[in-house]
C-alpha cells in the first residue's frame, strides 16, 4: 500500500520568529507554504491547492485573520480554516465561525502538540467533507438535481472553549438527533432504515481516519457487531419487528460511542457509527487502544442483551444478543484491507462456536 501524498497546509504569520517555528512543527507531517501578509496568502491561493490555512488573527497588514479565512472559504472551500488568536471573547469566535466559516482554533500559547493535533484533525476533517460533498454530488447527478448551493456552515467545525454550536445541530452518526442535513446529503451517506452512515460512508471514513493515525501515531479501533440469529427473528417475528430491533440497536450502537474516562463524544468526524451490513454494524474509534474498544463493545454487548423484546403478554429478556469483533491499528494491520480482514475474521469464528461474546482480532 502506498503512502499517502502529504496534505499542503498554508501558514500565515506577520512574526518571522513564530512563522519559523510553525513551519519546523509542521514540516514533518505536511509539506507546509509560508506566508507573511494577507497579500502572499492570496497570490498563493491562486497557485496551489490547499488542505488547510493556518492564519494568526492580526497580520499587521491592515486585514485580519478572519478576513483571509473568509477569502479561503471562497476561493478554496474544501481547505480546512484554522485561526490562531489570543482572544477568549465569544462574539470574536461567533464571528469567525459565522463569517469566515472557521473550522479550528489555536489559542495562544500553544503548544507544539495542540499545533499538530489541530491542524491534523482539521485537514482530516476537511479530507472527509469533500468526501461527503462528492457522494452527494454523484447522487444528485443519477437523480438529475441541480447542483445545491453550498451550506453555510460545514461539518467538522469546532468552536473553541465556551462556544456551544447552535441548537438543532445533529451529532454525525446521531439517528435521534435534528438533522440540519439537506435531503439529498441524507440520501448520500445515510443509511434509511437507522439514520446511521451507510456503508460507502463508512469505508471513506475509515480510510481517512487511518491516513489521520498513521500521521499522527495514533491507534485506530474497528469494532463489528453482528446481531445473533437475526434471520430466525426475522422469520419468527416477520420483517417489520426486524426493522425495529435493527433500529434499537443501532440506537444503542451510536449511544455508546463515548470516552469511558469523560462520557463525552469524540469530535473527531472519522469516529462514526454505520451499517455495515444486513445486520451488522460498524464502529470506527479513534485514537482507540484495545481495551477502550473492548470495553466499548462490552457495554454494547450487555446492554443489547438486557433488552426488553415483547412478544404477546409476555416480555423476553436476552432472547436477543450479539457478537463483537474487535481489531486495532497497528496492533492487528497495517492498512485498511488488513483490519476489516482481521475483525470480519474474528467475528465469522466466533459466531460460528460462541456468540453473544466481544471477540479480538488475531495478528495475520
């Protein structure tokens, strides 16, 4: 498997100082470009594709930080926008994230591991929202749609400490949540039945969020649920009491996607929830070892079989259950073929001998 081609990030910064050491922080993950005034920042624009801008909010040259990044958004709208400020005032980040579209914050000081953490994370999120936008693309094209103008806001934007993201923003992965998603981007990545990510989806969100920890020398989780004897539901139950148990665990499949540490949700956009199959389920977990993606699965696996599935008068607790494979970047592959071959494996094996149980992937 080849290596990824090192995403271009730009940095903008009027201090030679400070211009210098982003660029020996960066350099060895991205093959970074170097501007010192707004003007610089636009000529090179024009010239060369770019995965993010890095710009500090006072240039010195009469425009300000946001005011580039405005421009970025129109010139180039799939470069993820990083804005690098001392200020902690809400109105200035509301500005930013609402004029210039920013996707990230650096707040000074910072340090060399937050510098290299944001900017990855954003050029990965930015990686997976062109990804988004040309299935929606394709889609619109096979239905004979008009090209939809663009949102104004774009997935993966974090706002900073004290910004909270405006009601009805639905979580990515999120069925119960409000989706601001237009219809025909619904249609693209999701699945109809769960809400979750589809399948294609899914295996682009795997690929970037392995390209995400390599860079980064991070771990990568992939957990497989399947749902235990599923087609005898189906065929005892009919299709329709199917299509619900689907929908309640996929429920439960997005619900536990938490840290065990904080009970928060990643905001990584590459750590998502999806149908991978008829009745199986995929998990990816970033920055993930082992035992948080074992723990996770276990969770899944007792609260799928303390369910309550009523039949009649009579309710039948644990008659459903299911089984979890579970397999590490690196730790179990190299790549992506490598680590759905090593959890479909595990999960295949052990369905085969002893379901309901969280299985682990063995090294190939």
């Amino acid at each position: 498997m080849s290596e990824p081609v090192a995403a271009k990030v730009l940095v903008v910064e009027d201090n030679r100082t400070m211009l210098a050491l982003m660029q020996y922080y960066l350099s060895k993950d991205f093959t970074v470009f170097l501007a010192r005034s707004a003007e610089e920042a636009l000529e090179l624009l024009q010239r060369e594709q770019l995965h993010a801008v890095v710009s500090d909010q006072n240039l010195g040259d009469g425009l300000m930080g946001v005011d580039l990044l405005k421009k970025v958004a129109e010139l180039q709208p799939h470069a993820a926008r990083i804005l690098v400020t001392a200020s902690q005032k809400l109105e200035d980040a509301q500005k930013a994230i609402n004029e210039a579209r920013v996707n990230h914050f650096l707040t000074k000081p910072f340090t060399e591991q937050e510098l290299k953490n944001t900017v990855g994370q954003a050029v990965h999120n930015a990686a997976l929202v062109q990804i988004r936008d040309k299935m929606v693309q394709e889609l619109k094209e096979q239905l004979g749609l008009r090209p939809a103008k663009p949102a104004a806001g774009k997935p993966g934007t974090t706002p900073p400490p004290g910004v909270r993201p405006k009601t009805g923003d639905a979580r990515p992965g999120d069925p119960k949540g409000v989706s601001l998603i237009p219809e025909s981007e619904r249609l693209a990545f999701r699945d109809g039945l769960t809400g979750l990510y589809n399948h294609r989806y899914f295996q682009e969100a795997l690929s970037a969020g392995l390209v995400s920890a390599r860079r980064r020398e991070q771990k990568l989780a992939l957990v497989l649920i399947d749902i235990d004897g599923f087609r005898r539901f189906n065929l005892s139950r009919g299709y329709a009491e199917g299509d619900k148990l689907l929908r309640r665990v996929a429920h439960l499949v997005n619900e536990l996607m938490e840290d065990p540490v904080t009970h928060a949700r990643s905001d990584n956009s590459s750590e998502i929830a999806a149908r991978y199959d008829w009745d199986v389920f995929g998990v990816v977990l970033c920055n993930a070892d082992l035992e948080r993606a074992r723990a996770y699965a276990e969770k899944l696996r007792k609260a799928v079989e303390e369910l309550d599935v009523p039949e009649g008068s009579g309710e039948a607790v644990g008659e459903v259950t299911v089984t979890a494979a579970v397999a590490v970047f690196p730790d179990h592959a190299r790549n992506e073929q490598e680590l759905i071959s090593a959890a479909e494996n595990a999960l295949r094996g052990s369905k085969s001998s002893f379901p309901n149980r969280v299985v682990l992937a063995t090294k190939g």
